[in-house]
C-alpha cells in the first residue's frame, strides 16, 4: 500500500446517546471528541443517535398501528357496492 494516501483506521468508541450504551470497533470515522474506556486507553468518540440498542425494531418495542375504523369502513362502502 502507498504510505500517506489511506484514512487512520483504528479502534473508535460508538456511543449510543439514547441509551449510553458504548462499544469499540476500528473505524476511519474522523472524531474531535475522545473517551477514557474501563481499559484505561483513551479512545476517539462518535456519537450516534440510534442503534440495535435503542431501536424499537431490535429492542421489541415496536409501536403497534391502532385501527382507526378505515379498514372497516372501507369494507362497508364496497361490500354494499358489489351487492348491486
């Protein structure tokens, strides 16, 4: 590989802000921000909004749809159409 022309790659800290939850991975993200982990090392820090964590689709916590009556509703309207 050619020296200088390919992005740091190395160990980054990813921090979920909805639940704190924090884990290390190498990435070639670029940070400002830095973390001490229970290691000991400091480590660069990116934030993120949303992870397997925190989303609703990973944790079950999935909102249900509530029936408004539309389905219903649209099955009277036609079930009385295709009756004539």
């Amino acid at each position: 590989m050619k020296a200088g022309i390919h992005p740091d790659y190395r160990d980054v800290v990813f921090m979920d802000m909805a639940s704190g939850f924090k884990f290390i991975t190498r990435s070639t993200v670029s940070t400002r921000e830095t973390v001490k982990m229970d290691d000991g090392k400091d480590y660069p820090l990116f934030k993120l909004d949303v992870t397997s964590e925190s989303h609703p689709f990973y944790t079950g916590a999935q909102q249900r749809i509530n029936e408004t009556g539309r389905v219903e509703k649209f099955r009277q309207k036609f079930a009385r159409s295709s009756a004539k």
